[in-house]
C-alpha cells in the first residue's frame, strides 16, 4: 500500500514574524489524523499571503512532492490581500465548485458570515486541492461535511487507497 503524502499548507500574514504558532495547520493535522486508518504523511508549509507564493507551493506540492491531497487554510475571506482561492485558481487544471457550496452550507450552520468564505477546490494533475477558511473550528466543521467524498475522488484520480476510521467520518465509495 502506498503511503499517502498530504500537503498542508497554512496561509498567513503573520507566518513571517516569526513567532507565530499556526493552530490552523495543527488543526488540519489532527483532524486528519483522526480521520485515516492507512498510512499517510504531512508535508507542511506556512508562507505569507503572496499569491505568487501561494501558486509555487501548491504546484511544488503536487508536481515534486507527490501530494493526493493538498489542504489549505486561510486567504478565503474578502479582505484584499486574501488570494488563496485565485492561487488555486491558476495552478489548477479543472475546478471542484461543489466543496465550497458545501463548505459555507456547513459553515452557514454556525455563523452567517459564511457568505462571505470563498473557499474552493480544484484539480491539478492527480492532486486535489481543497482551500479551508482559518478557523480551527471552523475547519473541522468544514472537513466533516466533504471529506466523505475526499477518498473517492482521489481513488477516480488512481491516487494511494484512503482508509478511514469509520466511527469518526464514513467515507462514501459506490458499492461494487
């Protein structure tokens, strides 16, 4: 069985101080790590709010390092220098509009500022790309709604076999 590399990428301003400590990123982790029985692997980056950044990471990710899945968090609001989902944008072949509907469906649950989210995922090669908004919380909730639907679209994308522990989250694969 192949190892599943996971991309993590947390996006913010406050990465370059230097003395930020990144509970987005470590909420991704965990929420992962809660989710998956099979063997995988964090690869993570914490860059500044540069779109240019922000495009040459998630393409490293996916062409170098490999990653089925690359899982961001921040840069998804309105603000002006939140260009996340534009980066992911122009690194990627084919869009996956559905995540983001669900994503702030779920989030409008809680908070309705989540018409402002712009959360989205796409497809660059055999990697799917999933843009999450920055709150701990709020990734939690966000990953609980689509991740059913994450394992099979990396097995359509002939990526590694996601095993999941299904007391936590039920993946959802057509029966055979």
């Amino acid at each position: 069985m192949n190892k599943a590399r996971i991309g993590i990428v947390t996006v913010s301003d406050r990465a370059s101080a230097g003395i930020y400590e990144d509970l987005s990123g470590k909420a991704i982790m965990e929420t992962l790590g809660s989710y998956l029985t099979s063997s995988w692997e964090p690869v993570y980056r914490l860059i500044p709010d540069e779109q240019d950044q922000i495009e040459a990471t998630l393409a490293r990710l996916a062409d170098e390092e490999g990653c089925c899945l690359i899982v961001t968090t921040g840069g998804t609001g309105p603000a002006r220098r939140d260009v996340t989902p534009e980066a992911t944008e122009a690194v990627c072949d084919r869009m996956m509009p559905g995540f983001g509907e669900l994503m702030r469906a779920e989030s409008l649950k809680f908070v309705p500022t989540a018409i402002l989210s712009r959360q989205t995922a796409g497809l660059r090669g055999s990697t799917l790309i999933v843009n999450l908004p920055g709150k701990p919380k709020s990734i939690r909730e966000c990953l609980d709604a689509v991740f059913p639907a994450i394992p099979y679209c990396i097995d359509l994308m002939e990526g590694p076999y996601l095993e999941c522990d299904e007391r936590v989250i039920k993946p959802f694969r057509p029966k055979k």
